[in-house]
C-alpha cells in the first residue's frame, strides 16, 4: 500500500515535470504544433467522459466535426478533432443535462423496478426537458448565417415529413408531426412571398430552388410515395440531425413570419388540416398577397363531400350550421384583408424585385384543379407561388371541378372521360416548364395522353456544359418572342403551335417591358434582332445553328498545328503548375468527352426519327 | 397481573397432571385466583388480549360469589371446558353435555376416575409396606382400610363361571377392590393395544388454530402504555405547515403550473452580418452543398442523356469506382416515377459526412487552365531563328551519331553508325568527301579554330585525326605538317607513352588507340588542345591531347562516376567534366575543382556551353533539360521538361541567342536563350519552335556485340550542331539523314 502511494506519487511528479517541460517548450517555439492543437477521437471521449453515442449526438448538435492536421501524429486512420472544439464541448451545458437526464432514468427504472408505480409515474411525468435554442444562437449569430444553412434543414425536415412514425426504428410520430407542420409553415411562407424561383422534377425527387433574403437555397422533397425504411441507416443519427433542424427551422419560421407581420406559429383550419389539406390551410392563413384568391374560396372551402363513415356525418351536419356562421363572418374578414391588402400592397411594391413581381404574374389570372392523381402538395405550392387559383378533387377543395372559371386542369392520366372545352386538359409537367421559364408555354405538347417534351434541369447553364438539348433552345426562342411580342419564327423547325395564350402572355410581357424598361431584356432583344437581321439577310436560321454547333465542335479536336504557343508556354511550367494545369486539362478532356457522347447520341437518336419518318413517308 | 396469570396457568396444569391429591384444594386456589383476577380487572379495564381470560374470571368469580360449595359440578365443569379450550380440544361441548347429563357415568368413566375423591390416602408408597398388615391404607378420616379376603382359585372360578363380565373386572390394589371396566375402558384399552390414540374422538391432526388471536394487537408481548405523543399534534409538522402557508402567501410556491413559454421567439436581430467565426474561435468551414442535379436526373431527360443497353453493360466492366451512380432513366408520365428507393440512404449519407468528414478549406481552382501558363514574348518577336528545314544531306546508310559544322560555316562533318565519316558542303548539300572508317563512329568534331581545318574523329577504340581538305594550300601544307607523325617526341619520353600517336596509314592522318571506347571528342577554342572521352576507361576516362606537340596526358587521378561529357571552358584555362549527376568544373591553370554543380538530373547525357563561358546546358535522359547560370548557383536556373523521352544532345549557338535540345521523341526544340551582360538580370529562356521531320530509327541492339554497337544509337534525333555563324540548325537522325533548318 506504502509502495503503492509512494509509486504513484512519483508519476505525479514526473507528469508534473513533463508538463513543465512540454509548457517551456511550447512557450519558446511560439505556436503549438499539431500534437497540441489536435486530439484524437478516443482521448477527447475519454476528456469529456462520455460514451461514443453520446459524444456524436454532440457532435451533431454543435456542429462540430473533425478537421485534418497537416501531420497525423497518432496515424494516418484516426479521427482528429481540434482541441478548442473539445474543450468547446466541455463546457456545453447539454453535457451537463444529459448526465443528470441519464441519472434521472435511473430513478425512474429504480422505481419501477420496485413497484413504486406512483413515484415512477410522478418521476415520468416531471422529466428535466432541454432546448436546442441556444445552439442555433451559438451556430448560427445571425439570421443570415442560418439561411446559408438552410439546405440540408429543409431536405431533412421534409423527409421526415413524408415518413412513418416507426417504433422498430424509433421515429417518433412527434417528430414526424412537427416536421410536417414546419416544412408546411415554410412552404406557406415561400407562397406568400413568391419566392420560389426554380423546380426539378428529378428521379430522386422534386428538387425547390427558393430564394429567402438573397440567398438562394436548392433542396429536394421525395416524391409523396411511401418511403420504405432501409435498415443499414442508423436512425438514432438522423433523428439526432432532425432534432436540431427542427429547432433552427423553427426559429427561421419566426423571424420569416415575423418578417411579414404575421403571428407565428399560424392557426391551422382543423377541418382543412383534416382534409389533408394543411398547406391549402396555411396558405389561407398568410393570404395576404396573393390577390387573386377570391373569395369565392373561403366560402366554398366550407364544402365537405367525402365523410365516409356514419359518425362523421352527423358530427359534419352539426357543423354545416356552424359553417354558416364562419363563413359569414370569414366573408367579413376577408373584405377587410382586402382593405388591408391594398395598403400593404402599395406599401409593398417598390420592395419586391424584378424577379419576384415576373414570378408573382406568371399565373395571375389562370384559374387550376388538380385531378386526384397529380402531386397535389407540390403543384399547389407550385402554383400559388406563381400567382395562379388553385383547386383539387378531394375534400376541402376551394371550387368544384365543373367551376368556369377553370383555366387549366391538370391531368396525369392515359384518358379524359367528360372534357371542358373552355378548358386546357395539361400534364402537370407543363406548371413545372411554365415556372422554370417564366413564361406560359404552348400546351399543345403537354396535353392528356401525349409524352411531354423533356423536362429539363433549370440548374444548368447550357451553354456552360457545352451541349444545348433542343427543347431548351425552343423555349428559349419562345422566350424572346414572348419578350417581344413577336409572332413565333415561322421557320421553326419545332413545329409548336403557339397558340392565343402565348400571345396573351406576351402582350402581358410587353406592358411589364414598358413598366419596367428591363435592361437585361433589351439587351436580348438587341441579339434577337441581329438574329433576325441575319436571317433576312438570307442566311436559314437552322443553318446558323448549325454554324453554332461547329463552333464548340472546333473547340473539342483543335487541329493539331505545328507551333501551338501553348505547347511552348507549358514547357516553362514549374513542376507544381504543371501537374495543376495537367489535372485541369484532364478533367476538362473528360467534361469535352461526355459532351461528345451525348452529342454522339442525340445524333443517332435524330437519325433515327428521320429513317422512321421515311418510312412512314 | 402476570403472576396471577401464571398461577392460574399452574393451577390448571397441575389439575390437568395430578389426579386426586390437590383436587380437594383445587376450589379454594381456583377461587383465590378468580379474586384475584377480578381485583386486577377492576384497576385497568382496557385490555384487549386478555378477552377471554376476563370472560373466563369473570364467571369466575360469579361463581365464587354464589355457592361455592354447591356448585362443585359446574365449577368442575366449567373448570373442564377452560382446560379443553385450553389445549384445543374441538370436543369440549359434547364432552360437557356428556357429563351434565349423567354424573355418575362420568364418575365411572376414565376421565371421571381422576376427580372420584381416592379412599385410599397412604399416597404413592410401595404397597409392600402393607403386605403383612390386615389393612392397606388409610381413609380421609383416618380410619384403616382393611383387607378383603382374598379370593382363592375355586371362587374366582365360580364367579368366572356365574358372572359372565367377571372378565370386564380388574383388581385395584391401591384400593384392594375389583374395579368393572365400562365399555368405553375396553375400547380404549383395545385402541392402546392397537397402538392408537386411546381417545377415539381426539383428532391428533386437526387443523392448528392459534391460540392467540394475532390479528391488529400489535406485538402481543408489549405491554407498555401508549404513548402521549401519539395524541397530540406533532409540532414539526405545525412548523412546516407554517412555512409552506408563509410561503404559498408570499408567493415563493405557485401553486399553478408555470405558464408554457412559446416553443419559438425571434432569435435574431436585423442584423445581415456575417460570421466567420465560430463560438469558439475557429473559422467556420461550411459544409460543401450537394451539386444541384443536371437534365439526366430528370424523371423525362432529353433523349441524348439515356444511354444505351449496350453503354449500360459496358459500365459493368467499368471499375466500381468509376462506374457511374446513377443511370438516367425515362418515364412517360410523372405518374410512373417511383419512389427512389435510396432517397433515406443519401440523405443519411450526406448527414455522416456532415458529422464524421474532416473538414478543410480548399481551393479551388475554377479557372481557365491556360492562365497559368507563364506569359511569353511572342517567338515572331525574337527572330531570326530555325524554323522550316531547308536542305537534307542523305547518303549515309546507317544512323548518324554525330555531326560538326566547320567554323566558317561551309562544311559539314558527320559520322555514322554504318562506319563511314561524310564531309558535306553546307549550302548545296554536296558530299565532298567519304572516310571508311571500319568502324562505327561515335563522336566527330571540326577543329574551331579557322586556321587548322582538321577533324578528330571517335571509331571505337581510336580517335582519328584527319585533314578533310578544305581550305587554301597554305593551311593544307600547315596541317599536312601537324598530321605528319613525329617520332622524335615519343623517343625521348622513356617510360611507355600514355597514348601512342600513331599514323593512321589509310586515310593519312594520325590515331590515338585509347584502351576502351572512344565516345566523345572535343576540341578547345584555340584547336590544340582537344580532349576524349572513354567512360569505361576508369582514370583513363579524360584525356587531354594536344595537337601540335602530339602529346597526352591525363589530368585526373580518378573520377566520380561515369563521365559522360567534357568540355573546355571557352576562353578561361576551366573544364566541365559531366559525370552521371554532377558536373564538376576544374580550374586547369590551379588543378583544383573550382565548382561542382548539382543538377539533380537523373542521368546527364550531354552538355553545351554558352559561348560566355558562364552559362550550360544539360541534357538528360530523364527527358529534362537544365540551363545553369553559375554565377548565380550551382543549382538550376531553370528545369525544362520539354521533351517526352531521352534527350540526345543540347547545343548552343555561337552568337545568336538559341539554344536547341534533341531528343529520342524525334523532336528537336529551339528556344532563345538571351544571357544580358547585366549581371543582376537573369537569362531569358523562351521556347521558340518545336521542329519535326526525323523519322524514327532503330534502335541497335547494344547487347550483341559490345564493341560495334557501343553506345547503343538513340532511335530519334541523335544530335544537333548550329550553324556557327547563321541562325540555322544541322539535325541528325537516326533514320541516316542529316537536315538542316534556317530561319
């Protein structure tokens, strides 16, 4: 025991001496070295005392992650952490929560165990319950950082929305609730502010570009299908993510409302949001800007056709009385939003931009429904964003389908039994291509039964990547004209009708021309016009596309030349630059050889039209 | 109270044990203690466990009040049922009944037989004592008992025989009288004899009942009072109470539930400023966003973007890292797209990078490559230089290793592999003439000084000075007499001459046989000096010779390395001796080493000096090209990797400002290299002009035969002489053509 005490007190010594040592000689280098700046996974748990599952919720939760240090002094496969991040974790006061949460379900257990049914009751019920919100403060200082953010959020928070509450993997049907309701609340947001700018429909997904305080965030909901839980995905992990992401939404949900003047969180119309219609609910709630919700709306909201069961009924007949009642006093409401609207509106007008006020018209006077098999949630976010009257087939729907004021219905179904004619029967392609281009497309393409042109990534610069498909130079030549106000090229080899609407649409373009004298526009219409010069001039236009599509043509195989002054200059490289700049040119062959093959294949893929075509000739 | 319990206990065991001797007593005592008891009872009413014993006294005592000597039977009776009750007997009642009925069967019954009163009191002595006495004991007066006559055999015959239950009777001896067994005695003997219990109606195992009633008494052996504190108020408790009424007034306690904060507040300002920052003082690496999608992940992608089944099944060739992800696919309507099947497995790969990946910034280039090419003078601007070939010499049959151009710039020399030397005349491409030197050449080089045209010529072992015949007759006499071989100088060096200079009778010139290969020839700027060069000649690798004394000599005691190359210093007493790394540069007026450069070159195969004499080129086999400036280091100015393979030989032009390298990737590249007499401005080196137009030779095999083929011929350009006074480029290949490139 003497030994024992006298051994041990001789390693304090000599770790105290080391220490000394390891202070003076950091102390006379200047700047700590690597081993001091870094520690390794295992000893920062050990320096925290805490188990690996609870050091990654950490992690998670604060946002920390491992950095690399130029030398790896403990091996090339460790994790490095930084040390001020560990000691950064040390003093989190969630450390300190969680051990006193974990002791008190051991008092819970203990009295369980011991059939203390009361006291394990009392003990549930009074929990210790923690926050994140001084997290997001602490990650995010400003609201700016946290839009920055906001990408991996919102792709989690509507994935949870879209998923089962679980019990085999633990997902519980809190979060998924409240996620639903912030992807929803932010959804409304993004409709009322018309700040939705571009939308992919993706094998993967749907992918949302929106801007919000000048930051433009891309992110993808999955398809509203049922998501099958694979079971190689640990979701103790992301439930950890989806916990924090709640909390930062949420709070960006405030100041976004707060922004607007509105009360957050918004109240939801239960039998709307029975309805399964929560976002329409939503939406209804912030209705403030969208001018072209009439109120015709509100009162035939009230309509409910689909009760299945007896019970339901009767409780619906009670509250057909009560209906009444709201939906003259929502009438009453809804004249004095008016009132309000057209003082916000004039307040409001000179803050929208350029982009906003395009989106907001693009379909203002279109009156939708949806028809049961289209993505309602996503076209109805589509759709108000962009300014136009939405209704579906289902319950809570705002007009029936017979209504006239119908514009477009939008169908995804091989036939129509019963047709309007005042009205177009669309694929629900046409509202995404519409909102991506900013301009009311011909229909014709993307009518009831007929495969839609290609739906293109409104994320690509064409020209940039070196290969224009073709239906991007259509709607790009639909475009001009449509800014114009020109008749449609007549030697367009696409061979679209455009039809009155295009015409409407441009007519509509023009005046906003002569509101807004766009300067980017005139610069357009300056190379449309030469465009047009050129072709009086004799030159066919499908020949200059021609002339156009040799010019990257002579760019991808340069003709070997005898004295290239690259080939001189890259002789005097240093050796660094010179493997840089092989890297470059390498990767730059590759991205050349891809554009090659795709162009190799519409090649083909063209030729063969033309062959079928003979033949049918 | 205890003791008279405990009397009362004794009592009643000591009547249960003793049959007669105490039982005339037993009234009395059972009265005593009922007095007793009735005393104690009075005191302290309220007893709980003792019930029945209260109940039990208080008849008691009744009885004790009344007739005591009337009532013997109840007193008995009652007496009997306290002892059943006392040990359990479940009977007791009948019993009692029993006996109240008929007083006498009980007398005669066993259990009656211990109360009949004994007649005999002589007490438990051994009857012997009486044995010759006429009596046998004693009555309660006093009185004698005497004997009764003893039956003899005939009459207990007769009364067996008269009475048929003589057999039922038994003698008392105690008593001296026949005792007749009643029926029950019988059957209770008959049981004993069995081995039972004697009392049929006793149930040895009946259920065991307790005898105290245990049930809400507390300890049943306490009996200390209760005590007062259990009756009054607690006055902690009153404390406490006080406190917490105090505190709900002063409203320390709520008793409500604390309101609920709302979940969300607005947490930022209007602030827009950001921060690159952390909280704790690091900068904020943001994670990289994902890359936003491009037309082949569409759910209807342009057709261009599907690739075909057979480009599909060539990616299962593909290695699995380079095989792509993702295969784009089309759907005719968005009705058909599925669910994507790895839409949670992404994003929850996407979170562990977000957690688990080491983060650092880096970046990233997003530039045009062609910016970091360095910026250089156009080669338009820096002319004249060599650019289009002009003539071709042909008539070699096997690869030119080596070439020389005469200093005046008419003339050509070349050797070949295919063992001839050529003299060319430079402006018409004209052969003037042809040595057969039976053996392949290596190395050939004309004299630079004007005045003594004379070539020395590497063949294998040899190197071959010759006259090539050009110039007036004056200098052909001159060097008629320099070539003529003088004997006299080898005669008076007694000891054996290092090289012999011997006449080469053939061609009319003189040979230096050396002891290995000959491979490199070079001549001092003056032309007397010139110096060979035969790598595997050990300390014999360098020698120097000197023309117009005919005489050699060896300037090193030995070398590091291989040499490769060697050259004279242009105007200052310096040589640059090339071994396979490093070029050292001896001071040949101190013989001492004046410099040792450090090229870093893998293996160097040839040299060039600038004609200042500061400057050098190296050509290497590692493809790369160093240009040195030794007044600056005796490390590279500039690396230039040119060329894609061995480079053969590098060359300087006498007075323009061009250099040149050629290399086995049949190229040859000329670049200005301008030195500036300003010793602060470094030299400009500017790649001008890539030239082409060799074809590729064959490369002969250097294993066969060591001594035809040493060194192994480079396939491309095998070296590269310029025009001493115009900017124009001699080239030869290995495809046996010499050409030459002008401006």
């Amino acid at each position: 025991m003497c030994s024992d005490l006298s051994s041990s007190q001789v390693k304090q010594v000599k770790n105290a001496v080391k220490a000394a040592k390891r202070k003076l000689h950091t102390g006379r280098r200047g700047n700590p070295g690597n081993a001091a700046k870094y520690i390794t996974r295992n000893k920062a748990l050990n320096r925290l005392q805490i188990k690996l599952p609870e050091f990654r919720r950490l992690c998670i939760l604060k946002g920390i992650h491992p950095r690399e240090p130029k030398k790896k002094f403990e091996g090339q496969n460790k994790t490095y952490y930084h040390v001020k991040d560990i000691n950064f974790l040390l003093h989190e006061p969630l450390l300190e929560k969680s051990r006193e949460i974990r002791a008190y379900e051991k008092k819970i257990t203990k009295a369980r165990a011991k059939y203390n049914t009361d006291l394990a009751h009392r003990l549930q019920n009074n929990r210790p319950s923690f926050t994140l919100d001084h997290l997001v403060k602490e990650r995010y200082p400003s609201f700016i950082d946290a839009v920055r953010d906001l990408e991996d959020p919102l792709t989690m928070i509507h994935l949870f929305a879209t998923l089962p509450a679980d019990t085999t993997h633990s997902v519980p049907f809190e979060r998924v609730h409240s996620c639903r309701r912030l992807s929803l609340e932010w959804q409304a947001y993004v409709t009322r502010t018309h700040s939705l700018r571009k939308i992919f429909v993706s094998v993967k997904g749907i992918y949302y570009q929106v801007e919000v305080s000048g930051q433009k965030i891309t992110y993808l909901t999955p398809h509203v299908l049922n998501q099958v839980l694979p079971e190689d995905v640990d979701f103790r992990v992301m439930l950890t993510f989806a916990e924090f992401y709640e909390t930062l939404l949420g709070f960006v949900n405030f100041k976004l409302y707060h922004s607007l003047g509105l009360n957050y969180p918004p109240v939801l119309d239960p039998r709307l949001e029975q309805a399964a219609a929560e976002l329409y609910a939503l939406m209804k709630d912030l209705a403030g800007g969208t001018t072209s919700a009439p109120l015709l709306e509100d009162a035939s909201a009230k309509e409910d056709d689909a009760p299945v069961s007896v019970d339901e009924q009767q409780s619906l007949m009670e509250a057909e009385n009560k209906e009444k009642r709201i939906a003259e006093s929502q009438a009453r409401l809804a004249s004095l939003q008016d009132r309000l609207k057209q003082i916000e509106k004039e307040k409001e007008k000179p803050q929208d931009d350029l982009e906003t006020r395009t989106c907001r018209r693009l379909f203002q006077n279109l009156t939708f429904f949806l028809g049961r098999e289209v993505p309602r949630e996503s076209l109805l976010f589509v759709i108000r964003s962009f300014g136009g009257a939405v209704s579906w087939d289902g319950d809570g729907a705002p007009f029936p389908e017979n209504d006239e004021v119908i514009t477009h219905q939008i169908v995804d179904r091989p036939t129509q039994g019963h047709k309007f004619l005042s009205r177009h029967y669309v694929q629900p392609q046409w509202v995404y291509d519409c909102a991506n281009n900013r301009i009311l497309l011909p229909t014709e393409p993307y009518l009831l039964g007929r495969i839609p042109p290609p739906h293109l990534s409104p994320f690509v610069d064409n020209e940039a990547e070196g290969h224009v498909p073709e239906y991007a130079d259509t709607i790009k030549r639909l475009r001009l004209a449509a800014n114009q106000q020109l008749a449609p090229l007549p030697g367009s080899e696409s061979g679209i009708d455009e039809g009155e609407l295009l015409v409407a649409a441009a007519a509509r373009r023009r005046e906003d021309l002569e509101a807004e004298k766009e300067r980017e526009l005139a610069a357009m219409e300056k190379s449309y016009a030469e465009d047009l010069r050129r072709e009086l001039a004799g030159k066919s236009f499908s020949g200059e596309e021609e002339a156009l599509a040799d010019v990257p043509e002579s760019e991808v195989l340069p003709p070997p030349k005898e004295d290239d002054p690259k080939d001189m200059a890259k002789m005097m490289l240093s050796r660094n630059k010179r493997n840089l700049y092989q890297a470059m040119e390498m990767s730059n062959t590759k991205k050349k050889e891809e554009v090659k093959l795709i162009k190799e294949r519409k090649r083909k893929a063209d030729e063969k039209e033309r062959k079928k075509k003979t033949r049918t000739m | 109270m205890a003791a008279s319990d405990d009397d009362a206990l004794q009592v009643l065991s000591g009547d249960d044990q003793d049959d007669g001797a105490y039982s005339s007593d037993f009234e009395e005592e059972e009265a005593d203690s009922g007095e007793e008891e009735a005393d104690l009872d009075e005191e302290e009413g309220d007893f709980d466990d003792e019930d029945e014993e209260d109940e039990d006294s208080d008849e008691e005592d009744g009885a004790a009040d009344g007739n005591v000597e009337a009532n013997d039977s109840a007193n008995h009776e009652e007496i009997r049922e306290a002892l059943l009750d006392y040990i359990g007997n479940g009977n007791a009642g009948a019993d009692g009944d029993e006996e109240s009925d008929d007083r006498e069967a009980a007398d005669e019954s066993d259990s009656s037989e211990d109360e009949a009163p004994p007649r005999n009191t002589v007490g438990e002595i051994p009857l012997e004592f009486y044995k010759d006495e006429e009596h046998i004991g004693y009555d309660r007066a006093g009185r004698k008992l005497k004997k009764q006559a003893r039956k003899d055999q005939l009459d207990s015959f007769l009364d067996r025989s008269d009475d048929p239950k003589d057999w039922h009777k038994v003698y008392d001896e105690y008593n001296d009288e026949y005792v007749e067994l009643t029926k029950e005695e019988m059957g209770m003997i008959s049981r004993i004899r069995q081995g039972k219990l004697p009392h049929a109606e006793v149930d040895a195992y009946q259920p065991y009942v307790d005898w105290f009633d245990w049930d809400g008494k507390g300890h049943p052996l306490s009996n200390a009072p209760e005590p007062k504190r259990r009756f009054i108020p607690s006055k902690w408790e009153a404390k406490k109470v006080v406190k917490l009424v105090r505190a709900l007034r002063k409203g320390w306690i709520k008793l409500d539930k604390p309101k609920e904060k709302p979940r969300f507040y607005l947490m930022w300002g209007d602030d827009l400023k950001v921060n690159e920052k952390t909280a704790n003082g690091l900068a904020y690496i943001p994670a990289p966003k994902a890359k936003l999608p491009g037309h082949e992940e569409s759910y209807n992608p342009p057709v261009e973007y599907i690739p075909s089944e057979e480009e599909i099944n060539s990616y299962q060739l593909m290695y699995e890292e380079d095989r792509p992800k993702f295969i784009p696919k089309k759907f005719d309507s968005l009705r058909h797209v599925p669910a994507y099947a790895e839409f949670i497995k992404e994003i929850f790969e996407r979170c562990l990078d977000l957690y688990l990946c080491p983060r650092t910034r880096k970046k990233r280039l997003n530039i045009d490559p062609d910016s970091l090419l360095p910026k250089l003078p156009k080669p338009k601007d820096l002319q004249p230089y060599p650019t289009t070939c002009f003539l071709e010499y042909k008539g070699h049959t096997g690869a030119v290793s080596s070439i020389s151009a005469d200093p005046t710039g008419e003339w050509l020399l070349s050797g070949s592999r295919d063992g001839t030397v050529r003299v060319w005349e430079v402006q018409t491409g004209r052969c003037k003439k042809v040595w057969d030197m039976g053996g392949s050449v290596f190395c050939v080089a004309w004299n630079p000084n004007p005045a003594l045209p004379v070539v020395a010529i590497a063949v294998s072992n040899d190197v071959v000075l010759l006259d090539p015949e050009v110039g007036d007759e004056e200098v052909q006499l001159n060097i008629a007499k320099l070539l003529a071989v003088q004997p006299s100088t080898s005669e008076p060096t007694e000891n054996t001459p290092l090289i012999g200079w011997k006449r080469h009778d053939k061609l009319r010139g003189i040979q230096l046989s050396h002891q290995q290969n000959v491979v490199r020839v070079s001549w001092h700027n003056k032309g007397d000096y010139f110096v060979s060069v035969s790598p595997d000649g050990n300390n014999r690798a360098v020698l120097v010779h000197q023309l117009s004394k005919q005489q050699s000599q060896n300037p090193f005691r030995k070398h590091h390395g291989r040499v490769a190359d060697v050259l004279f210093h242009p105007a200052r007493p310096f040589m640059f001796v090339a071994t396979k790394m490093h070029v050292r540069v001896y001071n040949l007026a101190k013989q001492e080493l004046s410099k040792k450069l450090i090229t870093g070159l893998q293996e160097i195969s040839s040299m060039a000096l600038h004609s200042g004499g500061d400057n050098l080129i190296l050509g290497s086999k590692g493809a790369k090209l160093c240009w040195f400036d030794m007044d600056l280091s005796v490390k590279p100015y500039k690396t230039i990797k040119n060329h894609k393979e061995d480079i053969n030989a590098v060359a300087f032009h006498k007075s323009y400002p061009l250099f040149a390298s050629c290399s086995d990737d049949l190229s040859t590249h000329v670049f200005h290299g301008m030195v500036y007499s300003d010793l602060m401005q470094n030299p400009l080196i500017v790649p001008l002009k890539i030239l082409h137009g060799h074809q590729k030779g064959e490369r002969s095999p250097s294993g066969s035969s060591m001594l035809q083929s040493y060194p192994a011929t480079s396939p491309g350009v095998s070296d590269i002489k310029f025009h001493p006074t115009q900017p124009w480029l001699f080239t030869a290949g290995a495809d046996s053509v010499i050409k030459l490139f002008c401006n």
